[in-house]
C-alpha cells in the first residue's frame, strides 16, 4: 500500500500539486488521468524517488518493489531473450523459469526469431518493448506505466490489456486511449486543480463527479456574492446610525469569518473542426492491383491490393506494426511509387496529410504562428493566430518556438496547420499518439463530424470501434480489405495470432486424460460440478453482498449531493459541513465496496474459465 499526505509541488511559479494526497491499496488498478502538462509523469518520477516535492510526503513500505517503464535504452545481453531474463525474480527451487519472459516478449509482438537478435539492434520502437517486457517480467508489487501503447502495434495492445486485467497487484497507468485504461483499471485517479482525486470506477465517472461538484462550487459562489453584496450595503447604508451600530458590527464580524470562493479558472478543451473542400464526385481514389516491395528480393508488403475511396468513407489501416501500414498511406498520398498497379486520384481530390515523421518537418526555431502561417501564403497573421487559439495556443503562446514544445504540443501544431486549407480527404497516421485523452475525444468527434473521406492509420481500438466502416487488414503474411466494422471483423474474422493461439488451447485441453475410463470419468465430473457449485455459491453470494452494498450507498450519496444543492441554492452554508463529512464517508466506503467487488468479480470470472475447461476436458475424454 502506498499513501500521499500533503504533496504540494511547484516548478517556478507553476504550481502542479498543492496539498494533494491518496491512497493506493493492495489489488487496485488506477488510471491516472489528467491534461498534458498537469502533473502525470511528475508524480511517476516522485513516486520513484527520481524528483522530491517540495513537502507532503510519499509512503511506501520497505520491500515494496516497483517497476516502471523507461525510456532510457541500456542493454548488456547480446540476445533479446537472455536481456528479458535479467528480470526474472530469483528462484529458490532453482526451476528454470525462461518461459515465463519468452510468453511476455511473443505477446508484445516478438516472433521466435527475435529472441536471438541483438537488443542494441532492434528499432527504437522494439526497444521500449523489450524494456516494458522487463518490467512485467519482474513481477513488481506496483507496475508503473506511462503511455505504454505508444509503442505498441493493436495486436500487442490486445495481449497487453488481457494481461493486466489478470494483474493481481498494484498498478497506476497513463495513457491516452480511454477504452484502454477503463478495460484494466478497477479506479480512476484524476488530477484535477493541483489535486489528485481518485474514485472506483471508470474515467467518465470521476470525469462526472467533477463537474457536478464544479457546478456546485459555482452556484454556491454566487449565491455567496449576492448575499455579501447584499451584507455590504447594510452596512454601508447604516453605518453612521447609532441605533444600528450593533447589527452593522455584527455583520461586518460575520462577513470577515466567511471565506470567500474564487471563481474557477477555465480548463480549456480543444475544440476544433476541419474545413472541407468541396467534392461532386462519387469516388475520391481509386486503387487497383496496387503491388510494393523495398527491393526485388523480400517479400512484398502489399500485393494485388484494390479498392476504392468513397467521399464518406472512413477506412482504417490496421495490423503488427512493420508490417506495411505507414508505406500503403505514403502510397496512397504519391509519396512513394508502386511497384505495380496504380493510384488514382480524382481531380478535386484534396487531401490533409498527418504523417507519424511530420512532427520532424517543424522547424525547431520557428513560431507556432510562424509554421501555421507557412501552410499556404494567403494565412495572414490574424487567420494563423485564431487556429493558434483553437490547438490552444492563446496570446503569446503563439509565439513559443517548436524547440521548446513537448511532443502533445507539435502534435496540436500538425493538426493546426492541417486546419488551414480546406481538404475533402484526411490521410491519418497515428494520430492519437502523444495527445491526451481529451484531444483524443475532440479529435474523433472532429473526424466523425467531417462532411468527407478519411483514411486513418490506427491501433487506438476507440477510435476503431467509433469511426471505421471499412478496414484495410494487414495479417497473416498478406493485405486484404474487409468491408464492415472493427467488431464485424473481430466477430466474423479475428485475428489469426488469437485464432490460432484458442485453437492450441482447446487441442490442449481435449487431449488431457484420454487414458481414464468411463466409472473414473462420471466420478471426476460429479466431483468437479459439486466443487464448482460449492465454489461459485460462496462467491455469487459475496459478490451479491457487496452489490447491495453499493447500491445503498450510491442511493445514500445521491441524497447526500441533492442535499448539497439544495442547500447551497438555499445559501444555507452551515448546514453543508456535517452533510459533507457524510458524504465523504460515504464515497470512502464506496471505493472500498468497488475495490472488493471487482475483485471477487475477477475471482468468479477465473474460477468460472478454471472449471469450464476442466469440464469440456473431461466431456472430450468421454465422446
């Protein structure tokens, strides 16, 4: 268990956390949400030691071990594999437990073949794989993780998530891809204003919780003006009366007592749409038998590849990255050139390109205004600095060079040069990477909103199951088009990988105890049901508790915040803080219900899948 106390933290006259505090108990699952720039990764480094707050302290128990993902590349090994075993944890029994790091590199994408390879040669991209191998391989008691998935092709992700839903100890997560974070997480920890506020549950509910409690403090704030203002001027219009002396006293002591509320600041979200040029066409591009390969003797990343391009359409790439998906985009755009087959765009056609090495085509000693206004000579100064302001980038932050940005922030820039001109096709590559989770959401409601076509390169599955109609699907050593939706590929298709690696399980299961008979199969069926019955009861009955449980404090909490509101409308100030404190307790116990049910929830789900394939095992076995 970790506990924060106090935290308070400042970078010069920013300040990021400022009496902030939390528990994390043992078996939680935390995604750490927040804007860019709010304090996620600060938190990470001072959690590990690596920066110190400025006071408040950090409680963490001797023996606690924790892993995080680096960035920082440093190998010795001269294979893949010896490299991940560095991080097996000693084994007394002295069991040879190499599988366990061969089972966690095949699932983040390592073929047979690489474990041999050299780390120091593997792309940047395998690299940060190989570190985040390390790290699960270490079985920390808390994983830290910030931005995993950046790395990560969708395949990878999808191993990934199943793997950290069966993580039974501590983990606090950062990452933009909300659906994500909600499928492994048991909590959402937010901060919020300089303060960090964690809550059982998915991000929207914390997400909800706050602004609730933001309109709250609004309403109350007026409320409270209008009353001091209302106090002020009896005491201004009675102050010189002698026979009102002792009331005007009385006021001017009350109105000194009571604390005053500050308006909030605004949290800006980005907001923003994309021009579209008109099209009155019915196709956009057509693409036939298109064929590419990097030298006449590999094997060809696309072959025979033909579709075409509707003015509505909204079709992803997807697959393993290094597989072709980056090179079809840059053909698809005529920045390479087929080796066979052809690309043809439609003379209206016009396009707005993201590609994952624009980010290197800003010049470092450039404005944000500056590169919005080079897009096109007919962007004037104020026509740059009101895109500026939409990729929020307001007043004199226009003016930041490109050398000082964090990556979120050129990212914002390659968006907002994308808004300049008017395009009726986008050509997407990643471009959720370095943004956070609420660009994220603006991002797809942008994409989803334009009146053309879009071509997007993606292993965010949110952004799979939100917007693509059809898929272009790199798998299984070809590329083939699918016309349908992500889940209509998932339900009808799937990935061969997880195909294949179901089919090994079952072959696995029908095979064990072929060699009973009949009488010892019927007893070892009658004793594994009436276990399982015994088992899932116990558990059913639990988790029913714990259900009812939340049920009535939910019930509870919701009287709790109608209370709150009304009384804050009424201005009845004094009557909020015992109602508060109730509240809070009420919230605590929630969290610790949540925190229980979840678990006992995992247990029934694992127990269930334990006795299923004991049960099919044995019904194989009898057949």
């Amino acid at each position: 268990m970790i506990q924060v106390n106090n935290l308070e933290k400042c970078y010069g006259r920013q300040v990021i956390f400022e009496k902030a505090g939390f528990t994390l108990n043992p078996g939680e699952r935390v995604g750490l949400v927040g804007r860019n720039g709010h304090g996620k990764t600060t938190l990470f480094k001072m959690i590990l030691g690596q920066e110190h707050p400025d006071s408040g302290c950090i409680s963490i128990p001797n023996g606690y071990k924790i892993g995080h993902l680096s960035q920082h590349i440093s190998f010795t090994e001269d294979t893949v594999l010896k490299e991940a075993c560095l991080s097996l944890r000693d084994n007394e029994d002295g069991i040879d437990e190499t599988y366990k790091a061969e089972t966690i590199l095949m699932g983040l994408g390592f073929t047979q073949e690489d474990l041999g390879l050299t780390p120091l040669d593997l792309s940047g991209g395998y690299q940060v794989r190989l570190n985040l191998a390390k790290v699960l391989v270490s079985d920390p008691n808390l994983l830290l993780l910030d931005e995993p998935t950046n790395y990560l092709d969708i395949l990878s992700l999808r191993w990934l998530t199943q793997f950290l839903r069966s993580w039974r100890k501590e983990l606090i997560i950062i990452t933009h891809d909300r659906d994500f974070m909600d499928g492994v997480t048991t909590h959402t920890m937010a901060v919020h204003r300089c303060k960090l506020r964690k809550e059982a549950g998915p991000t929207e509910k914390v997400y909800q919780q706050l602004l609730m409690e933001e309109e709250i403090h609004e309403k109350t704030r007026i409320n409270d003006d209008k009353k001091r203002k209302e106090t002020e001027d009896f005491i201004n219009r009675f102050r010189a009366k002698a026979t009102k002396a002792r009331a005007v006293q009385s006021r001017i002591k009350a109105l000194q007592k009571k604390e005053r509320l500050e308006k909030l600041t605004e949290i800006r979200d980005l907001d923003f749409s994309f021009r579209s040029a008109p099209f009155t066409g019915k196709t956009l591009m057509e693409v036939n038998d298109l064929s590419f390969s990097f030298d006449d003797y590999g094997a060809g990343l696309i072959e025979g590849l033909t579709f075409s391009v509707g003015k509505r359409d909204r079709i992803a790439i997807i697959g393993k990255n290094g597989k072709g998906k980056t090179t079809l985009l840059n053909l698809l755009a005529k920045e390479l050139k087929a080796n066979t087959g052809s690309v043809r765009h439609h003379d209206q056609l016009q396009t707005a390109y993201f590609g994952q090495t624009n980010v290197n085509r800003l010049h470092p000693q450039k404005s944000v205004e500056e590169e919005i206004m080079d897009v096109h000579p007919d962007v004037g100064r104020g026509a740059a600095r009101k895109i500026c302001g939409i990729m929020m980038f307001p007043g004199d932050h226009a003016l930041k060079k490109i050398s000082v940005l964090s990556g979120g922030e050129k990212s914002r820039v390659l968006l907002g040069k994308l808004l300049v001109s008017p395009s009726n096709l986008l050509m997407l590559d990643e471009p959720t990477n370095h943004l956070d989770m609420e660009s994220n959401d603006s991002l797809v409601e942008a994409i989803d909103e334009f009146s053309g076509a879009a071509i997007i390169v993606t292993h965010s599955e949110m952004m799979l199951h939100a917007l693509a109609t059809r898929l272009i699907v790199f798998d299984d050593g070809k590329v083939t088009l699918f016309e349908g939706t992500y889940q209509d590929f998932l339900d009808r298709v799937g990935w061969k990988s997880e195909n294949e690696a179901g089919a090994a399980r079952g072959k696995k299961n029908g095979s064990r105890n072929g060699s009973l008979n009949k009488k010892q199969l019927r007893r070892e069926r009658a004793e594994l049901l009436n276990k399982k019955s015994k088992t899932m009861s116990a558990l059913q009955k639990s988790i029913g508790e714990a259900e009812k449980g939340i049920i009535a404090l939910e019930e509870k909490i919701e009287q709790d915040n109608r209370e709150i509101r009304e009384a804050s409308l009424r201005g009845e100030g004094a009557t909020l803080a015992p109602i508060t404190k109730r509240l809070h307790d009420s919230k605590s116990a929630l969290d610790a219900l949540f925190a229980r049910l979840d678990l006992l929830r995992m247990e029934s789900e694992s127990r269930t899948r334990e006795f299923e394939e004991e049960l099919e095992n044995l019904l194989t076995v009898s057949r």
